[in-house]
C-alpha cells in the first residue's frame, strides 16, 4: 500500500547489495537512518530503501557504506506472515530519484586548475547518470546521452558541434566575464582516451572473449589511422586447454537442442544463474516499454564452460557461446545443483 512520497537524505548505514528476480529484474538495496524521538528517548531506524532495473545496475559502485545521499521515493508498508504465523511489517523506499553527495564538503580554491577538478556530484536521469562538478556545473555529454536515451536529441546535436555555434560560444564567453570565471570546462579526451576507457570497460564489465576483444580493438586501431600491429587472432579456449587453438562453441539454444532440450533456453538460464554461472545484466533501449533492455552474459565462475561474445544485433550487449566439448560436463552441474 502506498502512503505518500518521501525525500530525506543520509549515510548508508552498509553497502549497496544488488539481486535479481526471478523474472530477471535487477533490484539494488540500501538502508538509510531515521532518527525517532527526543533527547534520552531518542533512537535511530533502518529504512529498507530499494531502485529496480538498470538504474540499479551501477548503484554499489558508488553506494558504499556511509556515502551520504539524497533519495525521493515512495513510502511503503510491506507486511508478510513469518514462519511462526506472525504478521510483520516492515518500510520500504521505492527510490525514483538519488543525489549522490560529494564527499569532499571544501570547495575547490578558486586559482585551482579547472580542469584537476573532478565530477563531484551524481544525479540520475532515468537510466543515465549524469555528473556534477564541484561548482555545481553538469557534464554536457552525460545530459546528451540522456537526451538521446529518451528521444529528446539526436546524434548531430552532441556537445562538440553545440559548443562550436556562434551563439553559443558568445553566450558562453558572456557569461564567463560576467562570473569572472569559467562557466563551461572543457576536459579533452579524444578519440584514443574515449576508444581505450571502452576497451577496458567491454572487458571488465562484459567479460567478452579475446577474440571479441582483439575485434574490437581492430576496429578502433583502423578507425584512429594506427597501422596493423595486432595479431590475427585469439585463442579462445577454457583454462587447461593444450590445443593452442580456438574451442568449437554454439549458443545455448543449439546445444540443448543437441543434447534432447533437458531445459529451455529461459529456465537454463535461470538455473545458470541460481548457480553463478551467468547474470542477466541490462542497457538502456528506447524501444522496451520500461527503457531497458535485459541480456545474459556469463560470471568469471561461469567463464570456465564458454565465453561471452559482442551480439551481432547491437554491441552494447553480450551473447554467450559454450564450448561443445564441456557442455555434457555442464548439464550435469545444472542437474546436480553444484557449480564447479
């Protein structure tokens, strides 16, 4: 039952923990302090404070114990039945939006370099998490993607060709002379920066194979006008392999169909990932009804049966692929209950 919206801020009292439903839904859980009563009589409750989908995703990275933060949300009144027959009731937040407070209160010097100043402040907009500096200045690129995220710009209207219009650049300039300080910071990266933060984001975050990898990285050589120095191909094999070759792999759904369909495509999923085998991760999509679009992709623990390639439908995604000679061994784990 809803009672009404809340907005109150606070330091997590732990980590930010993330689970999935058994639909796939990914939910991110943290608690705030609330303080009741007065004086001697004064006291200090937990409150349950949960944000579902992709806005969850990234939240324990930044949601860490005593990380102060400002939440606006639903009240709930949760009740259950315990296992004595018990009725219980317990608040919760259903978060809508999140502030994520600076940790460091000072202000930078004014004769500080501009450009040393780092984002300070986090604000979430639908799926995008858009940056704040310590002058309180948002990070035009993060407000575009989340434009773009929600069809409100186009690609063209990026903040490189924005910032160059002359209007805007009068503006700017105005501005500036007006606040005897630079209203717009630019920070370079360029293409080699921006191409190597996303090389290295795809093989933390995405876990693909080397061989997905070393495409990637071709692709971005060609494209800054580097010669080819990289090598042909990778080997993507499971630990132990002596072949010094690439392992033969099909998607999940040819190899139950070889081995007489013991699970479909979706409950074997779900059983990989009650097993740690594989997470259900998501991007935003402005074609889903709830902005986001759910994909599989395989743990580190799930890393050692197949590898996780760039799906050809959209790069943003993963598609795994499981190595034909280890997929007996893996039906039997799916069926025994016990991860390797």
């Amino acid at each position: 039952m809803t009672i009404n919206t809340v907005i109150f801020s606070g330091n997590l009292g732990g980590d930010c923990t993330t689970r999935s439903t058994t639909s796939g839904k990914l939910i991110a859980t943290f608690s705030l302090p609330v303080k009741q009563g007065y004086g001697e009589h004064e006291k200090i409750s937990w409150v349950q404070c949960r944000m579902f989908g992709a806005k969850a995703e990234k939240l324990p990275i930044y949601l860490t114990r005593g990380t102060k933060v400002t939440v606006i949300g639903q009240f709930l009144l949760e009740s259950w039945t315990d296992k004595d027959g018990t009725e219980k009731t317990t608040a919760v937040v259903l978060v809508n939006e999140i502030d994520f407070s600076s940790k460091q209160e000072n202000k930078p010097q004014q004769n500080q370099p501009l450009a040393n100043i780092a984002m300070s402040k986090l604000v979430l907009i639908e799926n995008t998490i858009v940056r704040q500096d310590a002058f309180g200045r948002y990070c035009l690129n993060d407000l575009h993607r989340a434009a773009v995220a929600q069809d409100k710009a186009t690609d063209s209207q990026r903040p490189s060709k924005f910032m160059r219009s002359d209007g805007i650049a009068a503006f700017v300039q105005s501005l500036s002379e007006a606040q005897k300080r630079a209203s717009v910071n630019v920070i370079k990266g360029g293409l080699e920066s921006a191409g190597l933060a996303l090389l290295a984001f795809y093989k933390q975050e995405l876990r693909i194979a080397p061989s997905a990898m070393l495409g990637a990285m071709k692709k971005l050589q060609s494209s800054l006008g580097m010669p080819d120095i990289l090598p042909a191909y990778a080997v993507d094999a499971p630990e132990g392999s002596v072949t010094g070759s690439s392992e033969v792999t099909h998607s999940f759904t040819e190899l139950l169909m070889l081995h007489g369909k013991p699970y479909t495509p979706q409950s074997g999923y779900r059983r990989l990932q009650l097993l740690g085998l594989a997470e259900r991760k998501s991007r935003p999509s402005s074609k889903h009804p709830d902005k986001e679009k759910l994909f599989w992709s395989l743990t580190e623990k799930g890393l050692q049966f197949g590898k996780n390639l760039t799906d050809t439908n959209n790069p943003r995604q993963t598609q795994p692929h499981f190595y034909d000679c280890l997929f007996p061994k893996l039906l039997n784990v799916m069926m025994n209950g016990i991860a390797a």
